[in-house]
C-alpha cells in the first residue's frame, strides 16, 4: 500500500515571462485515488501534461519516476504505453461515431493489421462498457449519448488499454448530481481492481468523499500533500492551503464612487443552450449602480462567461428568459450591435480568439466597434479615425511602434490595452470585462486596474468576471460568487474574504 | 539617399507591387516573344477587352473569399442570365434600357439566393454554390433548349462589348488618334495628381507620417507615366471600349466602397476575425448576404459583357468563369484565409491572367500547355503572396 506508483521529483517548467511549475514535487501511492486541488492557474493541468507526455521530456526540469523507473516521455504515446491514460474535462470522443468505434480509436483490433475485426471490436466493446457499467447499445452514436455517459465511454477507452494510472480533469465539471455520484462510484470500484487514479477538481466536497490522498498546488508549487486516513482533510484545511497567500499590493488604492443610481439590472435570468441540451445559468438576479465596480468571482465554467454573452446580444443563440433592465428601463438586445448601442460594452475573456483581428492594426480594432462615429454618410474618414486611434493610444499608453502595426504583433498586456480602447470608444455606460488581465504581467495589471479606477470615477459601471481571488478583492466593490450556474453568495468588498469565496464558489 | 528610400518603400511594400511586377515582366517576356505584337494598340485593346467578364467577376470574387466563402454558381450564372437578356431583347422586344437594369436586378436576387443556406442556415457556401452551379447550367441548357444560340440584334446592347466611347471629328490634330481618350487620360493623371497633394497635405496638417518627398515624387510621375502610357496605346487604336468603362467603373467603385466605408471594413473585420466581428456588433449574417447579393449582381453584369461581345447567348456560356474569376482573385494577393486581399489586386490578377493567354495564343503555343502555364502562375502567385506575407510585418 505504501509503495510509490508515480513519483515527480523538482518539476520546474516555465513559459515565455511564467513559471507555470516551480520546483513542483508529487507523489502517488499504489492502488489510491489521489486528489490535485488548487486554484486556477496553480498549475494542477500543466503538472499532468507534463505526466502524460504533452509538455515532452526536455522542456522541462526535473524527474518522472514510474515504478522507480526514470521515464522520458517525448509525447502521449510514450506515457499510454506505459499505462498512463489522460482524459481531459473537454472530451476526446469523435461525436459521429459509434461508442465501440469510439473505445477502440487509436488501438483498432486486426490479426491482419490491415482490416478492422469488427465482430470482436464489438465484443470486447461490450465487455468494457460492463466494467464501467454503462448500459446502452455500442452501436450508438457519441453525441446521442448525454455528457455523463460520455465520460463513461471515456473511462472505457482509457481501460480496456490496461492502465495503471487514470487521470481524470475535472471529470464532474459538466455532470449533474447523479452522474456525479455514478463517477465517483465507479473511480471506487476501479480502485477495488488496483488502478491509481489522480483526480484534479474544484468541487472540494467530493474531493473530501472520495481522496485517499490531496496534493494542494498553488502558484505552481506544492503547498502541502494531506492524508485521508490521518484524518487531515476537511473542507477549512483545504481552503487555506488553496487560498493561503497574502494579497500582494499590485493594487492601486481604490476610492468608492458608487452612486445610488442602478446602471444595470438582472432579475430571474434563466439561460439555456439548445446546442447542449442543458440548462446554463438558473433564476440569476444582480445589478450594478453607476460607478461600481462588481466582481463576478468562481470557477471557470460556472457559466459567468455565459451570463454576460447572454445579457450582450446573445451571440450563441441562447435561450433566455427573464428581464434586463438598463437605467432603469426594461431591454432586450437581438444583437450585440443593440446592446453596444445602448451603451453596454463587452470585453471578451478570449482576445485571442473573439476579442480582436489580430491580422488588422491597432487602429483598425479600436474603432471597428464603432465606425460610426468616425464617418460621414457611411465613408470613413480616415484622418478623424487616426486622430482617435492617437488619443486611445495616449490615454492607454499602448506600446506600439505605430498604430499601423498589426495587433497580433503586440505583447499580450497591449493587445489588451487595445481590446479595451476598442471597448471604451463606443462610450459605454456599463462595460463588462471578463477575464481583463488573464495572461498578462503584473506592470500591465497594475495599469489596466488604474484604466478602471477612472473609469468608474467618471461615473461608468464596471462589471469584472474574473477567476482570480486577489484581483476580485482587490479592484471590486462588491462581489457575487457563481456557481454551478446559479449566484451563490452576494457580499460587500469588506466582509468578503478569499476563504468564503472560495467556500461558496466549489458549494455545488 | 533616393536609392535608400526607394530600398525602403519596396521592401516594406512588396506584397503590393509585386502583382505590377510581374504584369510588367509578363508583359516584356511577351513582347519580345512575339516580335512586339503583344504590346501593339490592337492586341492590348483586345486583351482588356475580354479582361472585362472576368474581371466584373474577380471582383465580386475578392469580397466573397474576404468573407471566408467561395461562389461557384457565378459562371452559370452568368450564362444563364446572359441567356435571358438575350430572349428579352429578342423574343420579349424589351427595350435595353429596361433589360439591363432588369437583369442586374436578378443576377442580385439569385446571390442573395445562394447566400441564404449559407447565412442563414450555416451550410457551406462550397456546397450550396455548387448547388447553383448545376441549378444555373440546367438553366441556361432549359432557356436555349429551343432556340440553340440566340443571335442578339440589338446595336445597343452589342456595343458595351464590342464599341468604343465616340471621339470628337477630324480637325486635323493628331490624325489616327483617339483624342477624347487622350483627354480622358489627362483628365484622369490630373485628378490623381492633385487628390494625391491634397491628400498628403492634410495628413501633413494633421502631423501624421507620410512618404518621404523623394518617393512621394516617384510615385507621381511613375502612376502618371503608366496611365499615360496606356491611354496612348489604347489611343491609337479605338479609343477606349465601352467594356473598359464599366470594368472601371466597378473597380473604382469596389475600391472606394472597400477602402473608404464603414460596410467595407465591417467585411475585412468579418474575414479577419468573424466572432470578433459579430461581437463588435457586426451582423455577420446581413452582411453575407449583401455580399453575396453584390456578388450575383456583377455575375449578371459579367453575362451582359460576355453575351453582348458575343452579339449572342450560347448554350455553354460562362463556363468555367467562374474558376478564372477564383484564381484572378488569388494571383491578385486575395488570401484563401479570409480577412486579406484588395479589388484592385483582383483586377490586376484578371489581366496578368488574361495576358498570358492573350501572350501564349500569338505564339502559338497549344492549348495544352496554356492550362500547364496558367496553373504553374497560380501557385507562383500564391506561394510567392504567402511568402512575403511572413516578412512584411
């Protein structure tokens, strides 16, 4: 029982301006379940893709012992060999094909090595979907089957290649109580027949239900590896070792210029995605006053991209129900183009990915979401659109060779600078930003948390998604915690700690 | 110093004269492998003038793959529409005044048609332009099923295809050459010339950065002299076409509407980046349409140009325009990724296209290796494009 299965000694592994992992040591016995908490970003996904072979031996310091054996992964193949399967929160399963063919993807069953022996793929499908006691036909199709028997089949294809170590990342993320509580079951179960299993998860109560052992990561080092059987994890102890940090001051002291005025409201807002099949957010009730700044706190995937995406023109094609008010008066925006033109604003989370046109310049992103203003009967005028791209240049102070570099040669921290500039020439009066700092160094933090201080002293609201504690506590004036796509708790900056949050945010 | 500068400007814009570059060596290569037929007044009125149905298109073209789509029905299309004018000219005794505005009417319709699976439904614009493609062959097989080709006899309608702009009479200045195109050609360096002052004046007011004077000069004097050149080639053969004219006027017209407004930038926005775009409050889908829309419409003008040059509507026209009209658009820099890719560019890629057929047919080369040739350019064109497109950051 005591020997050690998987042993990862000195993990350093960094990324261009992060250290991701310093000097991370883990240690997993034989035959447990094994919990990784933390955070996000503590570096709990990016210790396990160095395990798996996806952050390959060489860009990385430090030593995987499997067996006691040293092991050079150079890719996901090398670690499956060796009996190490990976199954990620976004699902690995090719949603037109049959589950058996799904099982077998990869390993297919052939004497010949050239034709696929259907017959016995069939059978030996059926034999693993018995181990993970998942009952439906093999023949069925992958996107028939709902996400918590999804992740069943998952687990299927990871066993029938004989593993020894199953790592599961955030495996109930997606799934509701039942499917839950059947996972964790049959992790059990698993355990019975000798496979290790390292779980990473946010939902610290079924953590507590179901660990042998819990590693606490935060910001890329092992804090503390606590004992089940010594009686060392409850739900307090994992808070504090998650949280335990001393807010650093990367905050500018903040005034409060919060006016009784409500600049936005929510009421009884249910959203719900056809595409899925599920709902997302549940009866979401919250407002903003004008020059307020209110923090949107949790975990990522508790829907609060979804619930800003949904008040801003519902671009997803959502369906929603419930009522937004804005300056007291009762909205519904069909498009982003309505919600912009009443004056909300909506940073994304992604600027990578829908946030900017990395292929345009800096000028052409700040004043794309409002041509607009800069043009004369639809014909743009060109110098007014240099003059205003200058100015947000200045006031910003976005570092750029000129404002006719192409944005996707900026640094992270100004393409942001960038993001927002575009964002505050429409002129809102509530601007959403979801995520504003995440991948950016701390001298831009700094600045772009000083933007929003101005911001809301001249009298714009703020509302900020962010799933970093220190930075809801430092820059919000009030907070709601979102879980599970539902508020969970609404407090003022001064009672709020990170413990209560993070107590409130993993209370699914 | 010059030199430096002139090192620089190139450098930093390769991308954009390297299409003038290689029409210009395609076209010395041809002259001398022709004996100087290929640059003679004739040739080159001729060659622009069969530019123009595929030029119409490549421009319609460029917006289409800008927006990350493809449209294949618009040869047919334009057959098949040509195919109408023509039986509404001949059969229906339409006036022309009614028919062209008629037919542009529907060539705009049929690509708001072929945009609706795509933008409203989300289908590939491959598949369902495809769709069109058959639709509109079966079309034009149906409407000229009867009569076979269809001899057009209106004088009107023939002459955008194949008349010249008129000329003021013989007053014993410059005989054998077409004044009014002279002076069209000076008007127009005129008005480039004093736009371009205006311009740089303005931006010097504003304190923004502009081409040094040296290369400012260059530029003059070197768009000057190659407008000045081709009116005085074209001059000394007919003048300048009627084709000519309206290729122009729609390139112009795609080139101010791409560059200068707010719907044009709202469609590189789309191209470069379409869920930035349809949260920057963008409608994405309204403007797959116009483009679209725009795109049926230049296809009707492209079977108008085609059917009147022809004085006639045949049972295969616009066969494969619209490969032409595609690969136009990607020798002129018009990037399969979306987001990149200037009308003028497509425009430019029409007649380096046409130029080597033009080129290749006064040397006799077989047909064969016209096709060989032709690909061979495109890919040059294309891996040349993707080539400077890393560098020119």
């Amino acid at each position: 029982m005591n020997t050690p299965i998987l042993e990862m000694k000195n993990i350093t592994k960094e990324f261009p301006g992060v250290k991701a992992l310093d000097n991370v040591s883990f240690r997993v016995t034989e035959g447990e379940i094994h919990c990784l908490v933390g955070e996000n970003g503590a570096g709990k996904s990016t210790l396990m893709k160095v395990l798996s072979g996806v952050h390959s031996h060489g860009t990385y310091t430090g030593d995987i012992l499997l067996n006691g054996q040293l092991q050079e992964y150079k890719g996901i193949s090398d670690s499956e060999d060796a009996g190490i399967a990976i199954i990620y929160q976004e699902l690995a399963l090719i949603p037109e094909m049959s589950v058996y063919e799904n099982i077998f993807l990869g390993h297919e069953i052939s004497s010949n090595g050239f034709t696929v022996e259907w017959n016995e793929t069939i059978k030996r499908a059926n034999e693993m979907l018995k181990r993970v006691r998942l009952d439906v036909n093999p023949s069925t199709k992958i996107k028939d089957l709902g996400v918590g028997k999804q992740q069943l089949v998952e687990i299927a294809k990871a066993l029938h290649r004989d593993v020894k170590i199953l790592i599961l990342d955030e495996p109930t993320a997606a799934l509701n109580e039942d499917d839950s509580e059947n996972l964790l079951n049959l992790l059990r179960e698993q355990r019975e027949q000798g496979v290790t299993c390292i779980l990473i998860s946010h939902k610290l109560k079924e953590v507590i239900e179901i660990a042998d052992t819990v590693t606490v990561l935060r910001d890329g080092q092992t804090v503390c590896t606590l004992n089940a059987a010594e009686g060392e994890i409850s739900e307090p102890v994992l808070i504090k070792h998650m949280v335990g940090r001393e807010i650093d001051n990367i905050y500018p002291s903040r005034e409060h210029y919060i006016a009784e005025h409500v600049a936005l409201e929510v009421k009884d807002w249910n959203v719900y995605d056809p595409q899925l099949g599920r709902e997302l957010l549940k009866d979401i009730n919250f407002n903003v006053k004008k020059g307020e700044i209110v923090g949107l706190a949790g975990l990522m995937g508790a829907g609060r991209t979804e619930l800003a995406l949904s008040i801003f023109g519902n671009p997803d094609g959502y369906h929603t129900h419930g009522d937004v008010f804005l300056d007291g008066a009762r909205v519904s925006f069909g498009h982003p183009a309505d919600a912009i033109k009443a004056g909300v604003a909506y940073l994304t989370e992604d600027r990578k990915g829908n946030g900017l046109i990395l292929i345009q310049d800096v000028k052409q992103n700040i004043t794309l979401a409002n041509l607009r203003e800069i043009s004369k009967r639809g014909v743009v005028d060109n110098n007014t659109e240099i003059k205003t791209a200058n100015q947000y240049r200045t006031s910003l102070d976005i570092r750029t060779p000129s404002i006719e570099q192409k944005v996707q040669n900026l640094s992270g921290g100004n393409q942001q600078k960038v993001c927002l500039g575009k964002w505050l020439f429409v002129k809102p009066n509530v601007l959403i930003l979801d995520e504003p700092t995440r991948g950016i160094d701390v001298g831009a933090k700094y600045e772009i948390y000083t933007i929003m201080n101005r911001l809301v002293k001249e009298g714009m609201s703020i509302i900020m998604i962010s799933s970093e504690l220190p930075e809801i506590l430092g820059m919000s004036d009030r907070v709601y915690v979102v879980s599970g796509g539902k508020i969970a708790g609404e407090m003022p900056i001064g009672e709020a700690t990170q413990e209560k949050i993070m107590d409130l945010a993993t209370d699914y | 110093m010059f030199f430096k500068h002139l090192q620089k400007v190139l450098k930093e814009n390769i991308r954009e004269y390297g299409m003038f570059i290689a029409l210009f060596v395609i076209m010395v290569i041809f002259t001398i492998t022709t004996d100087g037929i290929f640059i003679s007044s004739r040739n080159i009125s001729n060659l622009l003038n069969q530019t123009g149905y595929t030029a119409v298109l490549a421009v319609g073209m460029t917006l289409v793959i800008v927006i990350r789509h493809i449209d294949l029905s618009v040869g047919f299309l334009a057959g098949f529409l040509g195919a109408v004018a023509a039986i509404a000219l001949e059969f229906w005794g339409l006036p022309v005044y009614l028919v062209i505005p008629m037919i542009l009417v529907l060539g705009a319709l049929a690509g708001l048609v072929t945009a609706f699976p795509t933008a409203q439904l989300g289908i590939p614009s491959f598949v369902s332009s495809l769709a069109g493609w058959l639709i509109y062959r079966g079309a034009l097989l149906l409407v000229t099923a009867g009569t076979g080709t269809i001899i057009i006899t209106d004088d009107a309608f023939n002459a955008i295809g194949n008349g010249y702009i008129p000329d003021i009479p013989d007053i014993g200045i410059l005989p054998e050459i077409h004044k009014v195109t002279l002076l069209l050609g000076l008007i127009a360096i005129v008005l480039f010339i004093f736009n371009e002052l205006r311009s740089r004046k303005k931006k010097l007011e504003y304190d923004f950065e502009v081409l040094p004077m040296d290369m400012f000069i260059l530029k003059l004097v070197f768009v000057s002299v190659l407008v000045g050149l081709i009116t005085w080639v074209l001059s000394g053969y007919n003048g300048l076409s009627w084709t000519v004219v309206v290729v122009l006027i729609v390139v112009a017209l795609y080139h101010f509407i791409t560059t200068q407004t707010v719907v044009g930038r709202h469609i590189y926005a789309i191209g470069g980046n379409p869920d930035a775009a349809e949260l920057s409050g963008i409608s994405v889908k309204n403007l797959t349409f116009a483009v679209f829309g725009s795109m049926g419409m230049l296809a009707a003008l492209s079977g108008i140009l085609f059917a009147s040059r022809l004085q006639s509507a045949t049972t295969t026209a616009g066969t494969l325009f619209e490969m032409d009209a595609i690969a136009s658009a990607y020798i002129g820099g018009v990037s399969a990724a979306g987001g990149v890719g200037q009308v003028t560019g497509s425009f430019i890629g029409a007649i380096v296209y046409m130029s080597l057929t033009s080129g290749m047919n006064l040397m006799n080369v077989d047909i064969a290796y016209q096709y060989v040739v032709r690909g061979a350019v495109l890919v040059a064109a294309v891996i040349f494009d993707v080539a400077t497109r890393s560098r020119g950051k």
